[in-house]
C-alpha cells in the first residue's frame, strides 16, 4: 500500500498526452450535444385553464409535448392518437410522473377524412372551446399508399387532414381569447417542389414516386398553407394565430421506421451513436412548440416559421404567395370545404 501511495505522490499528470486528448473529445462531445441541441423555451409560466389539442401524443414528440404542457399547472390536454392502446399506455405514464395531470384521450386517425371530422364533433361536444391546437402528427418515408379518399399517405397525413382539422376547429378556437394553431413542419420542407399547375402534387403518384419528395412536398405545403390561413385570419381581423415551426432532427421517436437505414441491423448498429450526437431528444425537440404555445409574447405573432425558439427566414418557394394562394384554394377544394 506504501508503494502505491508512493508512486501516486510521484506521478506526473503531464508526462503523457493522454489525459489531454480524453478531456479534448469529451469536451467536443459535449460542445456539439449542446449546439445539436438548440435553444430551449425562455418561459415557465403555467397555461392554467388552456384546453390543448395535440395530434400524435402516443409516442415521441406527441407524448413529450403532453407531458410538458400538462405539467404547465392546470392545462387540459386532448391527446388526439390513432392508436388509442398505445395512447393510454402513454397517459398512464405522464400521470405516473405527473400525479394530477388532466389527460383526455380521444381517436384521430388523419388517413380519413371521417375521423378527422368525428374527432371534431366529440370535442365539440365536451369543451365551450379550444386554446391551441398543435398538429404534431406524421409520417415520413412511408411507402407508396393511397388513403381511403384517395390521397397519397404523406400528403394526408402531414397536410390534409391537419388543414381539415384545423377549419373544423376554427370556431372553438375563435372562442378562446388567444386561439393558437401551430403547425409541425420540417427542415425537409426546403426540398419540397411545387409547380401552380399542380399545387397538391397529384402527378407524384405517378411512376417515379419517392417517399422523401412526397414528405418534402407535404411539408413545404404546411409552410405555405401556415403563412396563407395567418394572412387570411388576419383579414378577417380574427384573434387566432398561426405558425409553422420545425422541431430539428430527432432520435427516440418511430418516425424512421420505414427508413432504408433502420431496416439493416448492420446499419442501424452503425447510425444509433451518430444519432445519439447529432440528432436531438424529444425533450428538446419540443422546445420550439412550447414556446408558440405559451409565451405571451407571441400573442399578436402569426404567418411565421420557428426553428430553435426563434423565427426563422423561409425559402423564396415558401414565400410565393400567388401559388400559396392556388395551393390553399386547390386544398379547401379537394377537402370540399367552402372557400
């Protein structure tokens, strides 16, 4: 034991590189795990009395996102899911957490545009009026499917049946003195192509269709259709607010799993330590959309695109807004909505 001691009290910590390179890559680690991060919420007031509707709450974002705001002292959460099995699994774990928290479940299934409409009228009938309405709900790298009206699965299910939902809600939202729509988009939406002769991109059903255009496409409609209805509600002098905002690249969640790269477990083996690095926790994938649904400050701001807590410049295709105005048109037409 003397020896040891001894060799410890004579040991030189700078007479090998070492210790230097270990501290230098925990450091680089730990600098690019925070940037990847991004900004988190700047508030912590509570949303007391706020009856928040949020599309996809079983899992991932969804559940994060309930969690969160049902924490928020007092807020009535509609956790809108498909999968009402899962969904509850999810609810009895945010109680087991948040003893208290009041979780309501209720079926959406956005692939028809029947149960988008149920949905609405079982909200109608149990609340005077909705706060926030956050269409977090998607898929992406789904293979190619039509819809039971006949749609293209991304275009439904990231698009359409959010744009339905959204109209159907309008009037419970106009009933709340800071009605909220925030609208989940992508980075992915800079890659979307969308010509005015074919707004809804009918023609990439077609031979040739590639999962990843067809949820570029779907996005990029979110954006557009986001700044077009704010435009809209403003001229119409409503009080209701409508953002788009992108949660970042985020691991932990089930929307890869049609993903080439998550089916080889060769590949999946090789991605999982870069997506622990790189992508963010659904935690702070959420920061961006609790902030649109709870800071005051934003009360008046509407027609704009989030990314990390902050507004952020769009593409000059997002901003067009002559063929905004066509996709929005084209849109209430296809959904049979009155213009």
């Amino acid at each position: 034991m003397d020896e040891i001691k001894a060799a410890l009290a004579d040991a030189d910590p700078f007479s090998s590189w070492w210790p230097f390179v270990i501290s230098g890559v925990v450091f680089l680690i730990t600098t690019v795990r925070m940037y990847m991060g991004g900004q988190a919420c700047p508030n912590s007031n509570s949303i007391r009395d706020l009856v928040v509707v949020v599309t996809g709450a079983a899992g991932g974002i969804g559940k994060e996102l309930c969690k969160e705001l049902a924490g928020r002292r007092s807020a009535h959460v509609i956790m809108a899911c498909r999968n009402l099995d899962k969904a509850d699994q999810a609810r009895q774990s945010i109680v087991r957490e948040l003893p208290g928290a009041e979780l309501e479940l209720l079926a959406l299934d956005l692939r028809s545009f029947d149960s988008v409409r149920r949905f609405v009228r079982e909200v109608q009938s149990r609340h005077a009026k909705v706060d926030v309405l956050i269409n977090n709900a998607g898929i992406i790298f789904h293979p190619q499917e039509r819809t039971v009206d006949g749609f293209e699965a991304h275009l439904q299910c990231n698009y359409l049946g959010h744009f339905l939902l959204t109209q159907l809600l309008l009037p419970l939202l106009g009933r709340s003195e800071q009605g909220r729509v925030i609208n989940v988009a992508a980075h992915g939406y800079t890659a979307g192509k969308m010509t005015i002769e074919d707004p809804l991109n009918i023609g990439s059903w077609a031979p040739g269709f590639h999962a990843r255009d067809a949820f570029a496409h779907s996005k990029l409609a979110v954006v557009m259709a986001s700044r077009q209805l704010a435009a809209r509600l403003r001229k119409a002098k409503s009080a209701i607010t409508v953002n788009s905002c992108s949660p970042g690249l985020v691991r932990g969640t089930e929307h890869l799993r049609h993903s080439p790269i998550m089916r080889a477990l060769f590949a999946r083996t090789l991605t999982y330590p870069w997506m622990w690095l790189f992508m963010k926790s659904p935690y702070q994938g959420i920061q961006t959309m609790v902030r649109l649904a709870t800071d005051p400050a934003l009360r008046d701001t509407s027609g704009e695109y989030f990314n990390d807590c902050e507004i952020t410049e769009i593409t000059e295709l997002a901003k067009d807004d002559q063929l905004g105005e066509k996709l929005f048109k084209e849109t209430m037409k296809a959904l049979k909505l009155p213009q």
